[in-house]
C-alpha cells in the first residue's frame, strides 16, 4: 500500500500528526542539535553538501553566454525552494544518529528504500518544478524592467540602485519571490522528514506541514527566515558556502520536526538495502532480471 499512499493519505484525519506547539528557543535547540549533528558527521555532511553548490556553480555556468548575472540572485535565492528535497539525506543522518544506528555517509542514500520512497520524490519533484518556474518568472520581471540588453556587473548594480527600473525590479521580484519561498515552505516545512519517519504519503505530509506553521506562526515564520537567509548568504561565494549551511540547517531541520510533531507511538518503519548474493557468470544474462538469494557467507 505504500505506493498508493503517494498523494492521499490512507490514516483517518483522526490520526494525522499532532502538530505541538514551539517557541524561538526550540528553534534555537534544533540549531544547537543540528550543528552537533554537523560536527559529528562534518565528513558525510559536507560530501553531501557539495553536490549542491556544484550544481548551483554549474548553473550558473551553462547560463553565462546568456547574461548570468540577472540571474545570479535568483538562482540563489531559489535554493531555499529545493533545499527541503536536496536535504534528504541529511535528515537520514541525523535519523540514524538518534536511533544509535550507523552514520556512514552511505547510509544517506538508505532513503531508496523508504516505504515513502514515492511519495519523497512526488513532492521533491512539485518542488523542482516550483524552482523552474521562479527561475522563469524572475528572469520576466528582469526583462519588463531592465530590459534584455546584456551588462556589465558594475553597470546591472548601477541600474538595480539609482534608477526607477531597478527599484520597481527591486520591490516585484522580492515580492514575487516571497510568494514562491511561502509556498515551498508551506508545502515542505516537515513534510521530508515526517515522511522519513512514518509510512505517510504527500497529502498526509503536506497538511501536517500546513498545521505547523498554522498552530506556530511567528515561531515557523522566524525559522523561514533564518533558511532563507542562511542559504542565500552560503550562496553568495559561487555557491560554496552551502557546504556548511546546507548540512547545519538539514540537521537542524531533522531536529525542529522532533518538536513540531507529536511521536507516534506505534511501530517506526523498517527499511534496509537489501543483501546481494553472489553472481557467476554461468548464471548471466538471467541473473540480471532474477534476483539472486542472499550469501549465506559470514
């Protein structure tokens, strides 16, 4: 049933995750927590982490024979919108760590065999899309104000500051911008990490993300802005610094859900990779569509 429960939840709205209520110091427990997590595991978190700011670089790269520059901002910005899905494998860390299991950093990519598997990537994909058309939208608003012409670094700061097209870009791009991050952080403040911990599809996730930031405005709104500005301030050296910023808020993330929501009682959702059993040769091609039984070898 796990792969039915991808968009509907299949708990009655009586048993959906009670959502508790949180102050700014529980915000800043999770900070502390997280950044523990961070100094125990720095090694898996920052190899986790660089895949992202090398593929922000890399972004930004392919799109510098178009005029990169205009588009720097929002492709930083637009990191706070796909942070909750690029975090998986942190929040998985910081998982095992609390049940005193292994946290090598392989043990990241464990998240393949969640029951919730389906449900992770339907949303992580809404999520990606959310980031695509931001990207789009961000680079209309530049073109209706500033024009295309392509400029200089020093001539585009010149334009934003001193004349009117680039105060109206200024006001409509942030504000358009704001629309775009509350939507991603409505749909995704816990929603990873509940489906992480229980065997949840994206609507249950989503109204439970919904119900948090509803029962704690300001605590939730507070915590936003400290994502948003941590991953926009990591994404200003070419991206880079998000391989600090990125596994520090991940694990802080993990942390703040453990205060959001109520734990369930009932039974935590098991999920291994799967042992391999030895393959020979005389056993090719069919053993690449039979699974082979697992070695009994110690």
């Amino acid at each position: 049933m796990a792969h039915a429960d991808i968009i509907l939840p299949t708990e009655p709205a009586a048993e959906l995750p009670v959502v508790r209520p949180v102050g700014l110091a529980d915000l800043r427990d999770a900070l502390a927590k997280g950044l523990d997590d961070f100094r125990v595991m720095p090694t898996h978190a920052i190899f986790l982490s660089l895949i992202y700011p090398i593929v922000g670089f890399a972004l930004a790269s392919a799109t510098f024979g178009y005029d990169v520059i205009p588009l720097l901002y929002p492709l930083a910005a637009g990191f706070a919108l796909i942070g909750p899905f690029a975090a998986v494998g942190l929040y998985e860390l910081s998982r095992r760590r609390e049940l005193g299991l292994d946290m090598s950093w392989k043990h990241a990519f464990d998240v393949i065999h969640s029951p919730s598997l389906w449900g992770i990537t339907a949303l992580g994909l809404l999520l990606v899309a959310l980031f695509c058309v931001w990207v789009a939208v961000a680079d209309a608003i530049y073109a209706s104000t500033l024009g295309q012409e392509p400029l200089t670094l020093s001539e585009f700061v010149r334009k934003v500051l001193t004349t009117p097209e680039g105060q109206k870009l200024i006001l409509v791009g942030n504000a358009v911008g704001f629309l775009f991050a509350a939507l991603a952080f409505a749909l995704s403040a816990v929603s990873f990490p509940l489906m992480l911990d229980r065997n949840v599809g994206v609507a249950v996730a989503i109204t439970t993300s919904v119900n948090a930031i509803r029962k704690n405005p300001l605590t939730m709104a507070a915590w936003g802005v400290l994502v948003v500005g941590g991953l926009v301030i990591g994404s200003l050296p070419f991206f880079f610094g998000l391989a600090v910023v990125m596994p520090v808020l991940g694990h802080s993330t993990w942390h703040l859900y453990r205060k959001v929501v109520e734990p369930d009682t009932g039974r935590r959702p098991e999920y291994h990779p799967q042992p391999r059993g030895k393959h020979y040769a005389a056993d090719f091609p069919v053993s690449l569509f039979v699974p082979s039984k697992p070695s009994e070898e110690p």
